[in-house]
C-alpha cells in the first residue's frame, strides 16, 4: 500500500514542479548558458524556473535577472535563489527588480542569522 493510500487517498494526480538552473560556474559570462538552460526548460514543459543568484558582482546578478525575463518572457514563472549571499541592503535592491520583473519569488536573499530587519 502506498503511502498516500495509508494517508486516507492522494489528493491530486500531479504536483508542480520547477527547473532548477543557472548553477553557480567559473565562466566570466554566464548569458548564454542562462539563456540556453531557460529555453532548454520551456521546451521540456517546466511552468516555473529557479535560478541561482548571488556569489557575483550584484550588477551581474541584476543584468542576469533581466536577461531571464527577456528570454523566459511572460511564461514560466521565474524563481530567484540567493543561498544566503546579500546583505540585507543589497536584497532589498534585488527585491525591488524582482518585483518589477515579475518573479514569483526570492528564496534566501540573506544569512539566517541576519533575519532581523534592522540588522545589516
């Protein structure tokens, strides 16, 4: 028996899912692998696309992050993952791209330990 079956029945027959892509990489520019792996997603039938920002220059975060939702266009939603890396005035600069850009969300903009507001 499974265990949706020993939960009292599943709830639905599919879940949604996202491509993770745009790992961090040692390449001085990361266009057109971002704009490679973004198509490459679109066409396997992803409805949502994380990628990862962060641990770069945040003038290249931000022209990343434009170039995503040039390429994406209005579909899939896009995902912005910082794994902890800005400051919390940085994430809020991130923050307000994001919003105009249209992300459906920004995962781990800062350290844990920073998760007060009024801490930098």
């Amino acid at each position: 028996m499974s265990v949706a079956q020993l939960l009292g029945g599943s709830l639905r027959e599919a879940v949604p899912a996202y491509a993770s892509l745009h790992n961090y990489t040692p390449a001085p520019d990361l266009s057109d692998e971002l704009a490679s792996a973004l198509r490459a997603a679109k066409v396997s039938g992803f409805k949502a696309l994380k990628m990862k920002i962060g641990g770069r220059p945040l003038r290249e975060d931000l022209r990343y992050l434009r170039l995503a939702r040039e390429v994406a266009g209005d579909n899939p939603d896009l995902v912005a993952d910082a794994n902890q890396t800005y400051t919390v005035p940085m994430a809020i600069k991130v923050g307000r791209l994001l919003e105009e850009l249209d992300f459906a969300w920004f995962e781990e903009p800062i350290p844990i330990e920073k998760y007060r507001a009024n801490e930098r």
